[in-house]
C-alpha cells in the first residue's frame, strides 16, 4: 500500500492518505470534520497538493469558518446612543464596551473593536457630561443656601420684631429714631437734662449712670439684673424672669472700651442691639441697629473681671430701657 496527499475541502488542509481509503469518509485532522477521500487523484506522499483554490462551502461548516461581530460591541454603541433619550444607556454601553474588547483580545474570530471603541468614547462623553451637570447644580444648591443664610442675616440685622416658636409672625417696624421727651423746664447751663420718671430718655447724651445693679424695663416687664455675659465681641445681661439683652459686634478687647449712640445716628455702624422676651409661652425677640441710645462703659480688668455701666434705652412702644451698673468676667482664650 501506499499513501498520497489531499486537500481538505472544509480548511483547506493537506491530509496524509493510505490508497486503500479511497472512497471512503474520513475525518480531517485538522478542522474534525468528515470527508471524502478522493480517487484517481492520488498523488505520492511527500508531493506537494495542488494549490487550487478549493470550492467555497455553504451551511453549518462554512458559517464556523468564518468571524463573527460582537453583540456586546454592538450592544455598547447602541445604549451609548440611547443616551440622548433615557439619559442612562450610557451606563450599560461602557459596561458592554469593556466586555465587548476584553472577548475580543481572546477570541480571534470575533470582530467589532471599532464598534466597541465608538461606544465607549460616546458613553465616557455623557459620563463627564452628567458630573459636570451634577457639580453645577450641587454649586446653585450651595450658592442659595448662602444667599438664604445671609439673607436671614440681613433680616436679623434691621430692627424687626419676630416670633420663634409660633407658625406665624408678626413684624413691626422699629426703625423710627425715639420721639424726645419735653422736659417739664429747660435745663440752665451746666444742669443735666433728667430722665423721665420711667427711667427712659431720649437725651442720652446727658443722662448720668445709676448708681445700683442694671435694672429697668423690658416690654414694660421688669428687669433686674441676674448675670452678665462675654463671648468674643458680644456681650449679653440676663433677669431672674428670663428677660435677656445682647449687645451685639463690641470692640474687642473690650476692657477700657466706652460707647455712646444717639438715637439720631443714621450713620455709621453701631453695636446691633438685641431684646428677648416671653409673651405666654412665645419667645420673641427684636433686633436693633438704629434708632437707639446707648451709653455703655467698660473698665479695666481685674483678676479677669470688668466692671461696667450702662444706659440703654430702646424706640419700641414700650420704651424699654436699662440703668445700672454690672460685672463681666472675661472667659479664658482658648
């Protein structure tokens, strides 16, 4: 016996053949697949096959033959599109994208890299697209709450009347400077113009300081001095029945500092001054920048304690005011 050379028709392979094979099935050791031993066209071993092309095959054996696209390839380019309608594809186009090229760096049959690539240049695109929308409306977000934070600021600052603790407010204006009081007979030369029996003035420019803890009314309720209060620029006196007054912006340090406001100062920028009361069971407050007198003094520091006076008299319809004198001790920096 003796063998001879063929070519496989499925790969196209030269296969080494015994004679007596002729006409019969055999399986290509090369593509697996069964084939017919050719006859009468038997040529020597070791001669080399004919190089004719061989017959193109169709069916089954020819569509393995052949490469193929991807469907995540595709899959990736068309949801990196459908971006532009549901606003999320392109979450699932650059997932499809980089299965899509690592299938295709392993299986050599398989195409459609270009296709891939396009789907995640275009899903990376809306990717940045939807950060950079994100930080712009997480920047407007922040830029209103600054705005409302000193927009409510701005509103503390006038000299408005609100209520904490109710669902409703109400506003009175303040910001009027004091009616002065006639004086009963005009004051001669060098004689100081008295305060009211009330104890409030508008004349604080000639007022004298009493000589007795810090008392008075507030929203005709009466103050008598409890404690009084320093932290950093802002000094507070409180009552026994839960009145409380904040001077607001002082000068810092404030030992040997002096004030005087005239309720006729428009100008400038004064001390804010700032009256809390109860009304029931309402907190209220009111805030003051204008329209007030003041004559606040305070002395040097002794053993971290200041003394100091005070003559405050504020223009709402109550006409409260504060008289007297207090002791401050000044907290320790930290």
């Amino acid at each position: 016996m003796s063998e001879f050379n063929f070519s496989c028709p499925v790969c196209g392979q030269n296969i080494l053949c015994d004679t007596a094979l002729e006409e019969t099935q055999h399986v290509c050791p090369h593509c697996n697949n069964l084939v017919g031993v050719p006859t009468g066209f038997a040529e020597p071993a070791g001669v080399p096959p004919q190089t004719d092309t061989p017959p193109a095959w169709t069916g089954h054996n020819a569509t393995t033959a052949a490469s193929r696209t991807s469907r995540l390839a595709i899959a990736s380019l068309i949801c990196s599109l459908a971006s532009l309608v549901t606003c999320i594809g392109w979450i699932p186009g650059i997932i499809c994208g980089h299965l899509a090229r690592s299938r295709i760096r392993r299986d050599s049959s398989l195409k459609g890299n270009g296709l891939a690539t396009a789907g995640l240049t275009i899903g990376y695109l809306f990717l940045m697209l939807e950060a950079g929308t994100a930080g712009y409306r997480i920047w407007s977000f922040s830029n209103a709450v600054k705005q409302g934070i000193a927009n409510v600021r701005q509103g503390l600052a006038t000299n408005k009347i609100i209520v904490t603790r109710t669902q409703s407010a109400t506003v009175s204006d303040a910001s009027q400077p004091m009616e002065p009081i006639k004086p009963l007979a005009a004051p001669g030369s060098g004689q100081q113009m008295a305060p009211a029996a009330s104890g409030w003035t508008a004349d604080i420019n000639n007022v004298s300081f009493p000589d007795h803890p810090a008392s008075g009314k507030l929203r005709g309720i009466d103050f008598e001095l409890k404690t009084a209060t320093l932290r950093g620029a802002n000094f507070r006196i409180n009552s026994e029945n839960g009145l409380s007054l904040e001077i607001l912006g002082l000068d810092e340090p404030i030992e040997g500092q002096s004030y005087e406001v005239q309720p006729v100062d428009n100008g400038g920028v004064n001390p804010h001054v700032r009256m809390t009361w109860y009304e029931g069971d309402v907190d209220m407050t009111a805030t003051y920048s204008k329209g007030y007198g003041m004559k606040l003094q305070f002395a040097q520091a002794v053993n971290r304690k200041v003394s100091g006076k005070i003559y405050l008299c504020l223009p709402d319809g109550s006409k409260s005011y504060i008289a007297g004198t207090f002791e401050v001790r000044i907290p320790r920096s930290k």
